[in-house]
C-alpha cells in the first residue's frame, strides 16, 4: 500500500536510492576484482612470454657457437693439412741433399769424382814409387778392441741435437710449498719455438718468474723477467711461428703470441683442453709428463689484473707488493732423460 502511494514521487521515504548505493558498491568490487585478475593474467602472460624469448635466444646462440666452432675445426683441419704437406715436402727435399752428398762423398772416395775424372791423369813415370806401392798396397788397420771401443762410443745427443728433451720447472706454490712440472719438449711440434725455450732455460731466464696471468680452467701463463734489464734486453727478439701441428690440449706448454711472428719469452701451460686456440696460430711445443696436480695448485686469485707493463719496467717489485700469492718459478733446468 504504501509503495503504491509514494509511486508518484512525492515520498520522502529513501526506497530507491537506499537500494541504489548497495547496487553500486557491488559493481565496484566486481571491476576491482576483474582490474586485479587481468592484471596478473597480464604479468603471467609477460613472464611465459620473456621466458620463451628467452630459451629461444639461448638456443639460437648455441647453434651459432657450434656452426661457428664447426666452421673453425674445418678450418684449422685444412690449415693443418696444408702445413703437414710442406712439411712432408722439405723432408723429402732434405732427403734427397742428404743422399745426393752422400753419394759424391762416397764418389769421392772411390776416386769416382766426376771433377776428376775430367781431368788428365798424371803421367805413371812421374809418381814416386812409395806413391805408387801405397795406392796399390794399402795396410789394412787393425781391429779396435772391445774395451777401446766402448770408451770411444759417441756420447749420447745434446738437447741442441736431440729431437727430445725435459726441462724441470720447480714451482713455488701457497704455504711454502714446491714441487716440480717436467716438461717434455718435442722439437717436430714446433722447432723453432723449441729451440727458443731451451735458450730461455739455459739462460736462466725463468728463474723467480711468477705465473702473473692466471685464470681458471683456461691458462696459466708466465715468462717475464725479474729483473727489468732482462725484459727489455729480450722484447725485440722476435722468432717466427711455428706451424700448429699438435693441439692445445691440458697440460701442453705454448709459446703466447700478441700476432704473426711475434713470440719471443712468454708461455703458458693449459688448465684444459682449449682447442679454439690452434685455428690462432698457438703451436705447442711440448707436454707435461709429470706434476699435473703441481699445475692445478697454482695460484688463480688474480685472473689476469697485474698490468705486463708495469711487470716490463718494475719486474718482482710490483708484482712482490701488490700481488704477494703469486705462484712462481724458482729454477728452471734442463734435465737429462
């Protein structure tokens, strides 16, 4: 009754806009509550999204590095064929010098020179009779006794000569502890680099030399000087590189380069097998036969932060003050097998 009497308007009584406020707080909770859940459909959907971008990146880089590693070994295999070729061919030449000198020794001996027999033979009544007797009579020598022998047998090779040789780097490591890294150098890995290092050693050039670049599960490099005087004396004594023949592999002992023809005292042995290293132009010249666990204490806390500078125009002065944990050679020798 009463609703049908305010139904003209003129009721003061609140009927329709009572029921109106609670009708609009309802709604307004629903858009709040649609804003909030799209929003996090929003952030999830961003997330799935980024992280999809994201594998995809990862993998797209993946396949590039193996194209490119792939690219690379052919490559260094080509490369390497190449060097092995002219290699092979000056053996053969050297061979072939070899048997032609030794074919005009023996020539010569056997009085088959082809120089003499172009000359005239002397007159038979001009040679003295003694002459004579001794060209056709010729004593025979005697046999060397068993005990003569064995004294005069020729000594075995110098490390100038041989083709093999070890050098001992005694390495001072944390907690004044030493050991020892033998190396075997193979003089047909790198010839040139070979000989280098065997004058370096007997010089005494590494002694007291620290492994002042050092990074883990890559290089541990070394091969400036104490002493100042001995860096500059040696920095422009450039030798040419070595074809690469062997690989980079853990535990091999490489000349460092800064570009083509470039070595001249610095190495590095290789914490693991860095193969990318030999499409570069680093050629091993040798491998370590004992003393890896000594080459895996060696101290890496520095990386590569000691300037090689700073190491050129102070030496062990700088690297003693603001690098004191460094590893280091105290004596390297060559030693006999």
């Amino acid at each position: 009754q009463h609703s049908e009497q305010c139904s003209h308007g003129a009721c003061k009584h609140n009927h329709g806009r009572k029921s109106g406020r609670k009708l609009s707080k309802t709604r307004k909770a629903t858009i709040y509550i649609l804003c909030i859940v799209f929003a996090i459909m929003l952030v999830w959907a961003g997330m799935w999204t980024y992280m999809l971008m994201k594998v995809s990146w990862e993998k797209a880089q993946r396949g590039l590095a193996e194209k490119t590693a792939q690219i690379r070994e052919r490559y260094a295999g080509v490369k390497g064929m190449k060097n092995l070729a002219l290699r092979k061919i000056e053996e053969i030449r050297e061979t072939q010098a070899m048997k032609a000198k030794q074919k005009l020794s023996e020539n010569r001996t056997l009085g088959t020179d082809p120089g003499k027999q172009a000359r005239k033979p002397p007159d038979v009544g001009q040679i003295p009779a003694v002459t004579m007797h001794e060209e056709i009579v010729k004593p025979v020598p005697a046999r060397p006794s068993p005990e003569l022998t064995l004294k005069n047998e020729a000594p075995p090779p110098s490390p100038t000569e041989a083709k093999e040789f070890r050098i001992d780097f005694t390495v001072q490591l944390a907690n004044d502890q030493v050991g020892h890294i033998v190396v075997l150098i193979h003089r047909e890995w790198a010839p040139i680099g070979a000989s280098r290092a065997l004058e370096l050693v007997k010089g005494d050039f590494y002694n007291d030399a620290r492994f002042f670049r050092a990074i883990p599960k890559f290089v541990a490099q070394f091969g400036m000087a104490a002493d100042p005087a001995v860096n500059r004396k040696w920095s422009n004594k450039k030798i040419p590189d070595d074809p690469v023949l062997q690989s980079n592999k853990k535990g091999t002992l490489t000349f460092a380069t800064s570009g083509k023809n470039s070595r001249t005292t610095q190495m590095f042995f290789n914490f693991v097998h860095n193969k990318f290293l030999d499409s570069q132009g680093f050629a091993p010249i040798g491998e370590i036969i004992s003393g890896m666990d000594v080459l895996e204490q060696i101290y890496t806390g520095y990386g590569d932060k000691p300037k090689q500078g700073l190491i050129a125009s102070k030496g062990n002065e700088y690297l003693k003050k603001d690098f004191p944990l460094l590893s280091f050679i105290s004596a390297a020798k060559v030693v006999e097998q």
